[in-house]
C-alpha cells in the first residue's frame, strides 16, 4: 500500500531544499551549487531507507459491488 507524499521525508526534504535555493537565503553562507549536491546526497540516503511507493491521490478502496 502507498502513502500520501505528504508522509514523505523525501518530498519534504526536496520542498525545503527548493525554497532555500529560491529564497536565496543562504547565498552568503553556501557556495553556490552546494546545496544541489547536499540535495542529491540526502535524497540518496532517503532513497536507502524508504520502502513504501508514494501517490498524489488517495486509493479508492475497491468497488463492494
């Protein structure tokens, strides 16, 4: 059974990355392209412990008919 992205440490983990490097409020602090690399980085050590497939939508519980 899949889970919500929601539940998702990979999803939240890749939505704060984005509005980091968007907001660009660690350009004074991080050199430029460090965040890409410690994105790619953390996604494969998420990738390592995840197990369960992820959906946008819920399932629909099949037909009692």
């Amino acid at each position: 059974m899949s889970k919500s992205i929601f539940a998702s440490k990979t999803f939240w983990a890749n939505t704060i990355s984005m509005v980091l490097e968007l907001s660009g409020l660690l350009v004074s602090v991080v050199p430029v392209g460090s965040l890409t690399v410690a994105t790619n980085a953390l996604n494969i050590a998420l990738r390592m412990v995840t197990s369960k497939s992820v959906t946008l939508l819920p399932s629909r519980p099949p037909d009692a008919a």
